[in-house]
C-alpha cells in the first residue's frame, strides 16, 4: 500500500519531520511510505490555479497515485499551519486529488494537549467538498510535550506513544482495506 506523509512543518530540525521518518522506518514492511515536504509550495492564488508552478503539479501527482495520505503536524496558534492549509487548498481545485482518499493524523506539539485543535481544525477541511478527503473517527494520534520524546541518539522513545501508533496504525490498514 503506497501512503503518502505530509509533513505541516517546514523547518529542517522539525519534530514533526522526525516522527515521520521514524514511522516510515517503523512500518517499512507494512506500508510503501513517501514523506512531502510543503517547502517548495507558492501561496494558493486562483489566477494560476489551471496552470499552476511545477512544485504544484508534483505535489498534486503523488497524492493523486498515492492509496492513502498520513499527516504529521504540529499546531500554530491553536489551528492547521499556515504551510499545511495553503497544501490542502491547492488539492481542493482542479483535479481534487484528496477526493476520497482515505487520511490519517498525527500531531507532535510542545504544548500538554499535542495538537488537539489543530486536528480539530483539520478534520473539519478535510470535510469541505473541495477537499472531500476520507477520515476514520477517533484514529488518530496527538503526542505532546515532543521536545521530551527522543532519546541522546535523537531517537523517538515513547513507548506509549509507539504503542498507540502500532494501534493506529493497524487500524488505519484494515480501513483502507475495507473501504478499497
Ligand atoms: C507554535 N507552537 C504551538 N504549540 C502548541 O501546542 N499549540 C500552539 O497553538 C502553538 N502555536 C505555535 C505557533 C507558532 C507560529 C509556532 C512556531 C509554534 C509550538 C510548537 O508546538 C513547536 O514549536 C513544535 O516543535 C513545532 O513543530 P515542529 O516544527 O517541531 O514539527
């Protein structure tokens, strides 16, 4: 199954960033997983939505031959980053390649409740008919406190947080599967 990990946080240390790989690398023999950055991005603008920059284009494709899209994303002032918004407002014109695409999210915030509104927020995009993107309820994973969560080697370590993930996870793959 070949699943595509965006990642909300542009900046290079992201922990966000992190989490993906080491969820790449975890469930290597379970899921093909491709992680996008949303660096090369411009600001949505409708003037050139039909024919929009290559990096738009590229994007848009792997999403559009992708099975599934996981997100890993922290929250900016208590909502979706800026950088993940505009993302989700290029899938929703045009070919709307989030249409029906079964998603998946992860959330890593410095704050106790790790990303919660962001989710919120989130879901709530996902579900406007632009977007129209698949989410299975309460399959979702919020890890806060991030900065405590990587050992010396900068290795995530949480065995809770792993746990849930393995949970997710499966749950996530038996969706797609029944949904297929
Ligand atoms: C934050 N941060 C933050 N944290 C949180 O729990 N709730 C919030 O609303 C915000 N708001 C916020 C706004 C902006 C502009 C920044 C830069 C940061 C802190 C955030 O969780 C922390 O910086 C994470 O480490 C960001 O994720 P990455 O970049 O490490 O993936």
């Amino acid at each position: 199954m070949k699943i595509i990990i965006i990642v909300g946080s542009l900046r290079k240390e992201s922990y966000n960033r992190k989490v993906a790989h080491f969820i790449k690398e975890r469930y290597k023999d379970k899921l093909e997983m491709e992680i996008l950055l949303l660096n090369d991005l411009p600001v949505f603008n409708e003037d050139i939505e039909e024919n929009p920059p290559n990096p738009v284009k590229e994007f848009k494709e792997k999403i559009k031959q992708s099975e599934g899209v996981l997100f890993s994303t922290p929250e900016y002032n208590h909502s979706i980053p800026g950088g993940l918004k505009n993302a989700l407002d290029w899938c929703s014109r045009g070919d709307r390649v989030l249409s029906k695409k079964p998603t998946f999210i992860v959330g890593s915030s410095s704050g106790d409740i790790g990303t919660a509104r962001c989710q919120s927020d989130l879901r709530k995009v996902l579900d406007c008919p632009g977007v129209a993107a698949l989410n299975l309820p309460g399959n979702h994973v919020l890890i806060g406190n991030i900065q405590d969560k990587f050992d010396q080697n900068g290795k995530f370590n949480d065995d809770t947080t792993i746990k849930r993930l393995d949970k997710v996870l499966d749950n996530y793959i038996d969706w797609v599967k029944k949904i297929k």
